[in-house]
C-alpha cells in the first residue's frame, strides 16, 4: 500500500490528538479528584457506584429516622418519669388517708392533695411534644387521648418507626397501655377479681370517699377504707405497669445506641467502597498526568521535525 503524505498526517494529528485527550482526562481526575467522573470512564466502577449511592442514601435515611426515634422515646421517658413520681406522691397521700383517727378535715385536705394529683396525670396523659402533636395518642396526634373524666379516646395503635433495614419499634406507646392497664401478674382484689385499670378511676374513688364525712359513723368509715384500700392496690399495679413501659422505653433507647454505632460503621465503609471506586489514586494520576504531558510534548517536536523533511517540502 502506498503511504501517502497525507496518510503520515492524519497519523500522526491522530496520535497527538490521542495524547492530548489522554492528557486532559488526567488533568480533569485531578480536578475533580474523581477518578470516575462519567460512565465511560469505568462502566463497573460507575454501575457499582450507583448502587452503593443508593445504600448510602438508605443509611442516612435510618439515621434520621433513629434521630427521631430517640428523640420521641427520650420524650416519652421524660414523661414516664413524672408520671411514676405523681403516682408514688399519690399512693403516700392514699396510705397516710388509711389512717382511722383522722378528721374529717384532713380526710378533706387530703383530697384537695389528691384531686391536684389526678389534674397532674391528666396533663401528663396529654402531654404534647415540640410540634404540638399528643404523645400518648397514637396516630390521632391532633386530638387529646384522654377527657376529663379520664377516659381514653385516642388512637388503637402504637406509633411504630423503621430504625434499620429489619427492625421496627415502638416510639409512641398509646395511653390506654399506660394509664388504663395493669400487668399479667397485677394483685387482685381480695374476692378474686381483676383490679380497677384506670388510674384515674381509681383516683375518682379515692377523692369522692375521701370528701365524704365519715365521724361517728362505722358503716361510713368501713365503705371508705375499702375504697382506700382499693385504690392503694389499684396504684401499685398502675405503678408496676408505668415501671415496665418504662424498662421497654429504656431497653429501645440502648438498642438505638447500638443501632446507631452500627450504622457509623456501616457508613464509614460504604464511604471507604465509594472511595475505592470512584476516587483518583493521587500518586498514581499526578504520575501519569506528569508521563502524558511529557509524551505530548514528544509528539509535537515529533510532529514539527517530521513537517522539515523534504518530502513536506517538496510537497508545499
């Protein structure tokens, strides 16, 4: 085959062409510090990118959603807490009213004393968080689980939250399971039956027998040391029921912190993959940055000397 002049040309602008992209695509990795900054570039490396993208996009999704758990669990904790102190103010001002040589006046104080209490729980039962939404409500956040009279009239089920990839909890108990439930192994009532559920029926009873005068009358006092009576038990088993929530709450904030040191972990290595892929390998890009502009620069003093032979000459 016969070389022309305008073959040795065209080889040899291809060459330098060839050079010189090579030359610029080490210059934008450098850039960028992307060793992979299109498709092309590394059609596995890009294709694995993606899906490790959208991992990571899933582990800062879980992350939040723990923030947020942790932040509503910690609420409710908070409000546990007061609400176990309230009762145990109430079950000292209901062992103090089983004493028979009060007053009817200090059977009457005591009352107030327990009526402030009852009010206190009430607004602890419809405690609201940051946003205004009712904590012990369920899903109906927009409307207080509890009424006046302490019945509960919130949603049926617990709110539950997506921490992991496969663990779901509960980050908001409803208030019924709170102030309308006793334990499997609550103390029953002395003829056998299940005791009172709602604290605040029981508080109701307390408070109306409490206001009643009972002096010199033992059929009277007899009515309201079993309604006393009653209501001590009654507290004790609400109590142990708040103090069980209170050790799942407990249990589900560890489980976050473990949780969540998990997913920084998990984090960290996707972030190291990513990096594995996609990033450049400075050492080795500046080298070849360094090798290519060297070579291109042969190729143009290549390119120039060749253009001073005679057959160029002879052909201007």
């Amino acid at each position: 085959m016969r070389v022309t002049t305008l073959m040795m040309y065209q080889q040899n602008m291809r060459g330098i062409t060839d050079s010189q992209s090579t030359w610029m695509k080490y210059g934008e990795q450098m850039s960028t510090g992307l060793r992979v900054n299109r498709p092309s570039d590394d059609p596995i490396a890009a294709s694995q990118a993606v899906v490790l993208s959208q991992a990571q996009a899933q582990t800062a999704q879980f992350a939040s959603a723990r923030s947020f758990a942790t932040q509503r669990i910690s609420q409710e904790e908070n409000t546990l807490s007061q609400v176990t102190t309230a009762i145990q103010s109430a079950q000292e001002k209901i062992v103090y009213a089983g004493n028979g040589t009060l007053s009817d006046d200090d059977r009457a104080s005591l009352a107030t004393d327990l009526q402030g209490i009852r009010d206190q729980l009430l607004n602890l039962a419809n405690s609201q968080d940051g946003n205004g939404r009712y904590m012990f409500a369920g899903y109906n956040t927009d409307t207080a689980p509890f009424d006046d009279t302490g019945k509960y009239v919130g949603g049926s089920t617990n709110v539950e939250q997506q921490v992991d990839s496969s663990r779901t909890m509960v980050i908001g108990h409803t208030g019924d399971k709170i102030f309308d439930s006793i334990t499997s192994n609550a103390v029953k009532e002395p003829d056998g039956t299940t005791s009172e559920t709602n604290i605040f029926a029981m508080l109701d009873s307390a408070i109306k027998q409490l206001n009643i005068p009972v002096a010199g009358d033992d059929a009277a006092q007899a009515t309201a040391q079993a309604a006393i009576d009653k209501t001590n038990r009654g507290l004790r088993n609400s109590l142990n029921n708040v103090l069980t929530v209170r050790a799942e709450v407990g249990t589900q904030l560890n489980e976050l912190d473990k949780l969540d040191a998990l997913g920084d972990d998990r984090k960290l290595s996707q972030t190291q993959q990513m990096s594995d892929l996609v990033n450049v390998d400075w050492n080795e890009t500046i080298s070849n940055y360094t090798m290519q502009q060297a070579a291109l620069q042969a190729s143009y003093k290549a390119f120039t000397d060749m253009q001073g032979m005679s057959l160029f000459q002879l052909n201007k």
